[in-house]
C-alpha cells in the first residue's frame, strides 16, 4: 500500500460524493510530510479541492506547504485557450476572408461533444509530461468514474480523427501512408515512432506545418497514455463507501480500467461506521453495512481494502486533513 505513493503519479476516482477530493487532499500532505515533492491536481469541474485545504486555488500551483503545491483546472478557460491557440495556428494558413467563419466555427466549437474533454486532457498530457523535474508525485483528483474513464479513453479517438483528418486532405495522400506507418501497435513504444520527422519533409510546406501541429499532440497524448499504463509510473486508487451504488459503480470502473489495461492499485473504504457508535438505529446501519463490507471483500479480494472509519465532523483545513493523513498512514499508506 506505501507503494501508492512511491510513483509518479496516482489518480483518485470513484462515484460522487465519496470523499475523493479529501482523500487525495490528505495523501497530497502525507507525501509531502514523508518529504516528496507533491503537487494536488483537481480534474472535476464541481471543484471543492481548494474548499479542501480551505484556501483559493487557480489553474496554476498554489503552495499548501513546502513541498506541497495544488491546482483546480478550470475545463471552460483550457478550452477557451485551447480554441485560441487552434485559431493562432489556422491564421497562418487561412485566407483572410475566411478568418470571420474560422472564428465562428470555433466558438460553436466550444460547446460540441467531448470540446472539453480534449481540452482538459491536454492539460493534463501537458502536466504529465512537464513536471518531472519540479515533482516527485502528481495526485489527481478525477471527477466521477464515468467522465474519468471519457477522459482516459480519449487518446485513441483522438488519434483516429487526426489519422483521419490527414488521410483525407487531397494534399496528404503521402502522409496517410506515413500516419499508418507511424501509429503505435499493441505491445509497441508509444511515444518513439512519433519522434520521427523526417517523413513529412517532402510535403507542401503549409500541409507540412499542420502535420507537425496535429504530430505533436498526437505525441503528447500517447505519451500521457503510455505513463498511464505503466504500473511502474502510475496507479489508480478507488474511493469508495459500503453503500449498494458506489459498490456497482466501483465494480463496473476497475472492470473498464483493467481491460484498458491501466493498472488499479486499491480500493479504499471509507466512512464506515466505528465501533463505538451506538444507538438502536445506528446498529441497524451497521447490521447493513457489514453485508456490503463482506460484499466488498469477495468482488474486490485481489485487490487492498483498505478502511477509513466515519469521522465525526466534515474534513475541510490543514489540521482535520493531517487527521486524515495519520488515519491513511496507519491503513498502510
């Protein structure tokens, strides 16, 4: 369970409104107690991380403690700067008579399906890939199971409408045979065949421009994608409570993660109820609560099951969070 944090970079997930946020808010300052350089990143646009640590946080590090830096990525400005960069690049290219449209096609860009997925997992890819030498552990704190799994699954089709794309282009007809030629197959290096620059030299130098663009953040993603899928880099953590629904939700994620074949480390209880709490009605949450905790240990017996016990107060500010982070580390953290 140390190992947990022993890597590059832990993702926190599960159903809503499971304590994930303060999870990943206590492991962040367990890190940084145990002397690594951490850095806290909120993925979900209901953000309650700063709320959490009970001080303001923006799209860029905020110090917490020393060694402990924290971010809430705002998805509406990633992709409010991403569509300004697409237009910055497409100006170069465009006639200006068209550079009105290309405006507005852009701002109704915005709201499509999946605009701000891509954007806030190339904030993302961008954080994985850039952040080695300033930090030794990057937490995320992922929205709800389902908009995480979007998110993790969306360099493939990212890849697929760029490959697309390019073949497409009456200019590109050669850079399709290279695209085919340079796409990762399974058990490949993901991130070395797309170093290579040499086969798009010979395009017309506009289409060679935006081959380069589209090249490079197919690079970045897969690069996001292998560190992903490394045990060695990275882990999954759930969080979830012995309750029916976060109990199938749970199931149904770690099945979706493992045959993406991205690693889930363990499953952490939390909330349940300590065996102290009396009272006729509170024994009677516990008499249910037990039939889910040994649910729980038979679907999730190969993974570690951790346990949080209920605390008796929210959990918002350094000293209730350093609670929590004791509680973490005497359940093996």
């Amino acid at each position: 369970m140390s190992s947990l944090l022993k890597g590059r970079f832990l993702w926190v997930g599960g159903k809503g409104g499971v304590g994930k946020t303060t999870t990943a808010a206590a492991l962040g300052l367990l890190a940084a107690q145990r002397g690594q350089r951490c850095l806290v990143v909120s993925t979900d646009p209901a953000h309650s991380l700063g709320d959490a640590y009970d001080q303001p946080l923006s799209d860029q590090p905020q110090a917490i403690l020393p060694g402990l830096d924290a971010i809430e990525i705002d998805p509406d400005q990633e992709v409010e700067a991403h569509l300004e960069r697409v237009i910055n690049q497409m100006q170069h290219f465009a006639a200006p008579a068209m550079l009105k449209e290309l405006k507005r096609q852009m701002q109704l860009t915005r709201l499509s399906p999946g605009t701000q997925e891509a954007a806030l997992l190339e904030r993302i890819a961008k954080i994985m890939t850039s952040t080695a030498d300033q930090y030794d552990l990057v937490i995320f704190d992922t929205a709800p199971t389902g908009h995480t799994l979007r998110l993790l699954a969306l360099p493939e089709a990212m890849a697929a409408w760029t490959d697309g794309l390019l073949a497409h282009n009456k200019k590109s007809s050669e850079l399709g045979k290279v695209l085919e030629h340079l796409t990762p197959r399974a058990g490949q290096n993901l991130a070395s065949p797309l170093d290579a620059g040499e086969p798009i030299r010979h395009l017309e130098e506009k289409t060679q421009q935006v081959a380069q663009v589209l090249l490079e953040r197919r690079r970045l993603f897969y690069q996001a994608r292998h560190s992903i899928q490394n045990p060695e880099l990275n882990a999954f953590l759930f969080v979830m409570t012995p309750e029916k629904l976060p109990l199938l939700e749970t199931r149904r994620a770690i099945t979706s993660l493992q045959e993406a074949q991205i690693p889930v480390a363990a499953v952490l209880v939390n909330r349940v109820l300590p065996a102290t709490a009396d009272g006729q009605f509170l024994q009677a949450r516990r008499a249910q609560e037990a039939l889910y905790l040994d649910e729980i240990d038979q679907q999730f017996a190969a993974l570690p099951r951790p346990r949080l016990a209920l605390l008796e107060t929210d959990v918002q500010g350094l000293a209730q969070l350093n609670q929590l982070a004791e509680e973490l580390a005497a359940a093996g953290f």
